[in-house]
C-alpha cells in the first residue's frame, strides 16, 4: 500500500487493526448520571419527600443566581437553599463541572423526578413552568412536558422537538447553549432523529 495513496477502500482499512486486537476494550459513557446512584443517595438521606417538593418548585418556578426560593407545605414556609444545604445538593457548580454519579444537583433533582414533576403539572392544569411560560410557544398540549430535566420523559417526536425548540428560544434569548444537549439526549433516546434537525 502507497503512503501517498489518498484514499483507502474498506479492506486495506479493515486490515489496519485486526478485529481481534477489540477484545477487552469497552467505551465508557460521559454521561456521570445515574438514577440508580441518585436514588441510593437519596434514599439514605431519608429525602425522597422533601426533595421531590424542591425539585417540583425549581422545574415550575426556576431558579437564577442560585436563588432557587421556597414553597409552603402544611402551612410551612420552607427554604429550598436550605434544604440543599441539608442534604449537600450541589448548587455551586459551573457547566463543565465534574461529578459523581449519586451527587445530587438540582438539575439531577429534576431530572430523577421527571415523572412526578409531569404528574403534577398533569393535576394543576393552572400552574405553567416558567420554560414553556416564558421560552415556548405556549401549545397548552406541552405545558406538562415543558420543564428542565422533561428530556429525560418525552416519549413522541412532537414533544421532543417542542422541547427543543423551546431551549433555542431560550439560548437565543439569554445567550446559552442549552439546546445542544437536549438536542443529543434526544438523539440518544431515539425520540428525535438526525434527519428532524436538518430539515
């Protein structure tokens, strides 16, 4: 074979490494989450309950400068950064931020409770979480799968490209980019494909 040869055919790439040389070798995810470890961290904090309501008023009222505000509950006022304290929720950690499998965030927080937060959106027709309040085109059918961590949940197409389309208004309004993850996760769980993003 030519080294100056500009393209190989399949075979002569084939021959490159032998199929042999693959055993022992597994690709690790970057995905670091884990529902199984979220769910063991939580459980022996005793959290599950209390958790579930911070996650509930994050997804449905968001949060901004790590204010993430509180909730009444049999009458009590309760502080979500307080109840992150207790329970050593990650709330100071940038985007490309490092982390175990079962440390909890309140991202993660959403994302486990993804089918609760649906179920009471489901119940509260009146209450919109502030993403598809504020960044969708407000399709009364997608309020209840329009909130952060939702990409985890949505099960058609249609719900995962108004999920989408909704985290571009979002990035174009604040300058993020946010979407670019939905996007993959998407990707990832087969609900979208490659072909819904290029048309």
């Amino acid at each position: 074979m030519s080294m100056e040869q500009q393209y190989l055919n399949n075979q002569q790439l084939k021959d490159l490494v032998a199929i042999s040389d693959f055993q022992g070798f597994q690709p690790v995810s970057t995905d670091s989450y884990s529902d199984g470890e979220i769910l063991k961290t939580i459980t022996a904090k005793s959290g599950m309950k209390i958790l579930l309501f911070c996650a509930i008023q994050t997804a449905v009222v968001g949060s901004g400068n790590k204010v993430f505000g509180g909730f009444v509950m049999n009458g009590e006022k309760i502080n979500v950064k307080e109840i992150y304290k207790e329970f050593d929720v990650r709330d100071d950690l940038s985007l490309q931020s490092k982390i175990d499998p079962g440390e909890l965030t309140p991202r993660r927080l959403q994302r486990f409770y993804r089918v609760q937060i649906n179920e009471y959106l489901l119940q509260n027709p009146d209450i919109a979480p502030y993403l598809w309040k504020k960044y969708s085109t407000l399709k009364e059918e997608f309020r209840a799968v329009t909130f952060p961590g939702a990409e985890s949940l949505v099960t058609t197409r249609e719900e995962g490209l108004y999920l989408l389309e909704t985290y571009k208004t979002l990035d174009d309004r604040l300058s993020l980019n946010i979407a670019e993850r939905i996007r993959r996760v998407l990707l990832a769980r087969g609900i979208i494909t490659i072909q819904d993003i290029v048309e």
